[in-house]
C-alpha cells in the first residue's frame, strides 16, 4: 500500500509539473495571439489610414480637374466675346472710314 501511495504521489507530481507546462505553453501561445491580432488591427488602421488620405487626395484632384475645366471653358467664352467684339470694333471703324469719306467728297 505504502508503494501504491508513493508511486500515485510520483504520478502526480509528474502530472501536475506537465499541467504547469501545458499552462506556460497556453498563456505564450494566447499572448502570442494577442501581439498578433494587435499586430494586424494596426496594419488594418494603418491601410485604413493610407487609403482615407489617397481618397482625399483623388478628391481634391477631381475638384482641381473640374476647377480648371470650367476655367478652360469660360476662358472659351470670353476668347469667343472677345473675338466677337474685335470683329464688331473692325465694322464699325470701317463703317466710320466710310462716312469721313464720304463726308470730305
């Protein structure tokens, strides 16, 4: 009995030093895990991040593309009002040559 009693006290000392074992190994393997999912939820924040400032920066070259669009077209405007009033000035300069012909006959 006395033998029976010492080799189950053996047995549990060895069992209870491969249950601390197995509990260092599954508190390294959790913290492990943790670093890692912090480790991705960074990287996640940090495409996040990268993405939100390309998004912005497209957005201000669509607002900059649109700007100069509309300055390209009324610059067109006013090159057309422009061509126009010349053309009016020629005519009416040649409608007053005209006159101050006719005028000193």
């Amino acid at each position: 009995v006395d033998r029976a009693v010492s080799d189950f006290r053996h047995e549990a000392s060895a069992l209870r030093q491969q249950v601390a074992q197995l509990t260092t190994e599954v508190r390294e393997a959790v913290a492990a895990r943790e670093e890692a999912r912090h480790a991705l939820l960074e990287e996640r924040r940090a495409v996040a991040s990268h993405a939100g400032r390309e998004n912005a920066a497209l957005a201000a070259a669509r607002r900059s593309l649109h700007a100069s669009e509309s300055l390209a077209n009324d610059r067109g405007i006013l090159l057309d009002q422009a061509s126009r009033l010349s053309t009016a000035m020629l005519q009416a300069l040649r409608e007053c040559g005209s006159d101050a012909a006719t005028l000193s006959r």
